[in-house]
C-alpha cells in the first residue's frame, strides 16, 4: 500500500478482500495482502458486475474499478485523476450528491444512463481524526429488475382495463371458497347491486349458485377440461329477481394467485319467451287432439304407439352412437376389466399392437412392474366394496410412449351385481412438469426475495464485518510494532495472534451465514429442527436488533420440533416477519421495542410459530390485503415479502395468519410436525 492512501482506503481494500475471498485466512497472509493489496484489489474488481468510485476530499477520482464499466464505455482506471466537480459541472444533481456526501452523508440514488439504471451508493470516507476524507460509490446495474416490474405493471394494468369495459357481465373468484375478489360493472348491473355488497363476500352469501354442488361440478369440469362453458342455472340477486343465466368459467393467475374468472350471460328474456312458447304450443296440441280424439280414437292409439316405440328405438341407436363417440373420442384412455385385470374393452388403439392382440391380454402387461401389486390390490378392493380407487401409474399412450396417468377406477353395477371395472386413466405427464416447474419458480422468486433483504442489509453488514476486521489489524500492528522494537518474545506474541484468529473466524462464520442465506439452490424437504432454524434467523439479524435497539425475547420449546421442509426457505420467512417487527416498532422508544418469539405445538399437534412485536399493529380489514402482491405499508418497500412468504408456508403445507393484538401485531405460522426416523443433512 502507498504512503498516501487514507486508512479507509485500507480498511476498504481489506473489506473487498475478505467479502470476496471468504476462505483466505487474514492471519496466516496477512503480510502478502497489505504488500500487494493494490494489485489483489484490481483483479478483484475487474471479474464483479459493480462499479466503484473512490473520490478524495477535493473530488478527485483516485480509485475506477469494476467490471461493470465495459457497460458505460470505459476502463478500469480510467477515470483516476480526474475532478467529478468538473467533469458533472452540468450536472446540478450529481454535484449535490457529492457535495452532501463529503459533508459526512450516506446517500443512495437511482440513476439512469441512457438505457442503464443504477443503484448507486455514495458513502463517505473518514480518517484517523473522524473528517471526511473523501467518499467511496458503489453502483449496481438494477436495468432488469426495474424493465421486469414495469412490464408485470403493465399487464396487469392492461387486464384490468379489459376486464372493466368488457360489455360481458364477468367476476373472478376464489377457486375454493366462491368469495369475489373483482367484478367488472357489467356484473354489477346485472345483480343489481353495488361493489360493496359483493366484494369481499362468497357466491352462496349472495344466492349466486343454487347449491354447492352444482358449483363443485362445474370446478370439475374446468379442473379436468381447462374450461366450463354455457352452463345453465337460476339463481335469486339481492333484491329478490330470479335471473336464468349462462356460465362460462376459467381459471386464471391474477395478483400471484389462481382464481376463477366466470363469464354470465342473462337469458331470462330468453327463458321465460320459451317458457311461454311451450304453453302456448301445449295448449294448440291439446286442442287439436280434443278435436280429433272421437273421429280417430282407435287410429290414433295405434299410431301412437307405433310412434313411441320407433321414436324410442331411434333414441336408443343416438345414445348408443353418441355414448361411443364420446368415449372414442375422448382424450383420456377409458379401459373395462374383468375380476383377473383382463381388458374387456378400450377406446384408443395402441400404436403398434393390435386391438384383437389387446381384448383378452391383462392390463398388467402394460404397467410399470413396480406398481402391480399395489394395482392389483386396487382392483380386488373395487370388486369387492365398490368403491372408487384412484392410482397413478406409468403406462403406454395410443402413440406407444411411456406416459406417467393418473386412474380412477370405478364398478360397473348391472343389477346389483358388479359386472366389471371401469378405468379412466388421464395423462398427467405435462401436469407433473407443470407442477415442477412451479416449485423451480417459485425457489427463483423466494431467492430474488432473499437478495432484496440482504440488499437492505448490506450496510450493516459491512459494519458488523468491519469491527473484527479493525481489531485484526490493531492487533497486527500491534504485534509489528513489539516485533520491530525488538523487545517481545514469542510467547508474548501469542496472545494477540490468537485474538486476531478468533477475529477472523467471527468474520467467517458471519459471511458464511450470509453466502448460505442468499445462495441460490434447489429447493430441499430435509428433516429440520424448527428451533434451529429460528436462532440461525436471530444470529444473521443480530446486528439489526442491536441498531434498533429491540428487546428480544425467546420462548422456544424445551424438546426439538422437526419438520420436513427447506431451511433457507423457513429462515428467509423468518427473517421477513423479523424486520416487518423491527419496522413497525421503528416510532415507538427505545425501551418499549419489544419482539417475542415462541415455539411449540398446538392443540391439534401442528408446530406453531408465533412473532410478536409493540408496534403499531394492523389497521382493521387490513389482515387479507397486506399479503396482496406489491400490498405495503413501507416507504420503501416492494409489498412481496409478506405474500412470498405466505407462498413457502403453504408450500410447505402450514398457514401463515396474522392477529391485531391490543399493542402491536402477531404473526403465527403452523406447520405439520414431522414424523418417523428420517434423518437431517443439516
């Protein structure tokens, strides 16, 4: 290191090394470091995405380095020497920036240059005696986080402005529960009714369906053919009208979620005409036969009898045929067995093998080995009580392919007696990597989550890393000094050496904390001690409790709680429930900012997680909608952390619900307890 450099430039340097370089141990090489740090701290810069600036008090650029230059046009180095105040003369923001900034301010603005957006942090430098003596910026390259929300932006504004003008009466609605979450004016006209009254409530709280399942069959129909459409029913509005309606309906994402998007059709016009046009055609016909009965009595019977068995015998043969071509041509594969697994029937052909070849051959031949005892278990069981049975197997499509499907297996009673078993078998094979391929989504956006808290972080972090970082250099110094005056001997030297490794490793084992929480990998269901988890959470807040100056109380269960889960996803919940506590508690003093946690099981044996701060609690109404996506209360905040968070809970198979206390809110989260002697990794 030159003479000149400031000892913040040093403790800068030392930083960088030690955040990029976590495995090199500061006590064994700490004299290569500050001999080459110069050099060391290039090829550092010149391999990260970042840019950073080193200004001295008068504004001259005394260190350019990062890859991320290239994106600007420039060079490393290219700017040391150069006065910011005379290159941004023009540029009356920029210039205030660096002015506040060497008055002893930390700032952080969003700059944009040209088609670049950056998040630059400028924070200033201070020497021995505590003056400025200059300023260090750090920028990062946010372009696509900042293109990516704005398009979400604007898809949603975009559906939301169809969905309004649509001249068709429409509402979205919990898939579940039938509670609306938006109607469009068209849906309000046609109940007659305002927003009010519907928001917020189910269909069966309004009269909207006539029963619960005749809206649990049409969730079938659109669950196992994508879509319901034209669906008759009446159903009474608010102000006691019966409507005859039509029904169309969806699922669709809206908000981070899947919801139903029904489409209604008012048809009672329609309807009652049709009503009155049977009436009248039945009063015509039963006027001409009274007319007619005693000229033709004998006649007629005959005829008529003549007509209903043709008429039923014409109703048999389009049954019939209609029957069959639904089954032939439906797009799952519908078997009959006989008792052994024999196939009596089948509505697709196998590539390749002959239907006579596959009437008569048993079903067994065409499943995957290790499913046939469970298969066949299956099969007895349908025989003899009856009741329908559901396996997933992997088998042949019509093409010859292995496909993974999903069977239902069903009697066919004649007269009492079970004659046969009926199999619809579905193929889920695009379902399963659908299915996948949302847990992998899900993981990224949880990761992304991860990043934007660490980001919010970093700044302590850095403070927290600097003060075993400080001390090792005192203490090294310290040790060069005795060495250089020749009056110690080794053994005096040993005590400091093992403080400076006791440093360092306090160092590590935070930045180990940190690289584990914010790392990106696939998500793993591993056998997790809850209580574990939550003080691994506590230790990489530990210097966020002490800035805020939180009380922290812990009521954890005596004996281990275990789950199967992820634990980077757990933590990261944790985490987020943690700093909403520390915020909420932000305007309250010192000594009433109070946080506890607690962990146990509940009364139907669920682990049970409960986060309690004194803040200034949840507004009434307002436990749904703060876990709405971009939903937040913050001045800074994204308004996702909170329904990422209730994502990985559900995903993991728990409940994550808020509760207003007297002072302050609770957070409880519940989960299944594991089972069994499945081992942990961890």
């Amino acid at each position: 290191m030159s003479h000149n450099q400031s000892p913040d430039h040093s403790r800068m340097t030392s930083r960088i090394i030690s955040e990029t370089l976590p495995e090199l141990h500061l006590g064994e090489h700490l004299q290569n470091i500050l001999g080459s740090e110069q050099q060391l701290l290039r090829k550092i810069l010149s391999i990260t995405p970042l840019i950073i600036w080193a200004v001295n008090r008068h504004g001259i650029v005394t260190l350019s380095e990062g890859g991320g230059l290239n994106r600007l046009g420039y060079l490393p180095g290219e700017w040391v020497g150069k006065s910011l105040f005379k290159e941004y003369a023009d540029d009356p923001e920029l210039i205030d920036i660096f002015t506040r900034t060497l008055n002893g301010e930390e700032l952080q603005r969003i700059r944009r240059v040209g088609k670049l957006v950056f998040d630059v942090e400028y924070n200033p430098l201070f020497d021995e005696q505590g003056h400025v003596d200059g300023f260090l910026s750090v920028a990062i390259d946010i372009t696509e986080k900042v293109t990516s929300q704005e398009e979400l932006r604007l898809s949603e504004e975009r559906f939301s402005k169809i969905f309004q003008v649509n001249p068709i009466a429409m509402c979205i609605t919990e898939i579940d529960t039938g509670v609306f979450i938006e109607v469009n004016e068209n849906f309000l006209t046609a109940l007659q009714c305002s927003r009010e009254e519907i928001l917020g409530k189910s269909a069966f709280d309004i009269g909207f369906w006539p029963s619960r399942e005749s809206r649990r069959e049409m969730l079938e129909k659109v669950q196992t053919e994508g879509n319901a459409r034209e669906l008759s029913f009446d159903f009474i509005i608010p102000n006691g009208t019966r409507l005859c309606t039509i029904l169309s309906a969806v699922q669709i994402y809206f908000r981070g979620e899947t919801f139903l998007l029904s489409c209604v059709k008012d048809v009672t016009r329609e309807q009652l005409a049709l009503e009155e046009l049977e009436k009248l055609n039945e009063n015509l016909e039963f006027r001409v036969a009274s007319r007619t009965a005693e000229l033709e009595h004998a006649h007629a019977i005959l005829n008529e009898e003549y007509t209903k068995r043709n008429r039923l015998y014409n109703a048999l043969q389009q049954t019939e045929a209609k029957w069959r071509s639904l089954v032939t041509n439906a797009p799952d594969t519908i078997l009959t067995l006989d008792h052994e697994g024999n196939i009596l029937f089948i509505n697709h052909q196998i590539e390749a093998v002959n239907m006579d070849d596959i009437i008569g051959s048993s079903i067994f031949n065409y499943m995957n080995q290790s499913d046939l005892i469970k298969a066949r278990n299956i099969l007895q069981e349908v025989f003899q009580s009856g009741k329908t049975q559901v396996l997933q197997t992997e088998g042949l499509n019509p093409e010859g392919k292995k496909t993974l499907y999903s069977c239902r297996i069903g009697a066919m009673v004649s007269e009492g007696k079970i004659i046969a078993a009926m199999v619809i078998a579905t193929d889920i094979t695009q379902q399963k990597q659908a299915e996948q391929e949302l847990v992998r989504r899900r993981a990224e956006l949880a990761h992304l989550s991860r990043l934007s808290t660490m980001g919010e972080l970093a700044a302590e972090l850095s403070h927290e890393l600097n003060q075993p970082l400080a001390a090792i250099n005192n203490y090294t110094n310290g040790c060069i000094r005795r060495i250089q005056s020749g009056t110690t001997t080794l053994d005096n030297l040993i005590e400091p050496l093992e403080e400076m490794s006791r440093q360092a490793q306090r160092a590590s084992e935070t930045i180990k904390r940190l690289r584990r929480h914010v790392q990106k990998s696939e998500v793993e269901q591993k056998l997790l001690d809850i209580n574990a988890v939550i003080q691994n959470s506590i230790a990489l807040l530990e210097h966020e409790i002490q800035r805020n100056h939180v009380t922290l109380h812990l009521e954890l269960s005596p004996g281990p709680l275990r789950i199967i889960g992820d634990a980077i996803q757990i933590e990261q919940v944790l985490v987020n429930l943690l700093l909403n506590a520390f915020e909420a508690m932000s305007e309250q003093p010192p000594e009433e900012r109070k946080v506890r946690v607690q962990s146990d099981q509940d009364q139907t044996g669920n682990l049970m997680i409960c986060v309690t701060d004194s803040g200034i609690g949840l507004k009434k109404g307002q436990e749904k909608s703060i876990f709405e996506t971009f939903y937040t209360t913050k001045q800074k905040g994204l308004g996702v952390g909170l329904s990422i968070s209730q994502t990985i809970i559900e995903a993991h198979g728990g409940k994550l619900t808020p509760r207003r206390d007297k002072q302050g809110a609770s957070f409880i989260i519940t989960l299944p307890v594991a089972h069994g002697d499945r081992n942990s990794d961890d």
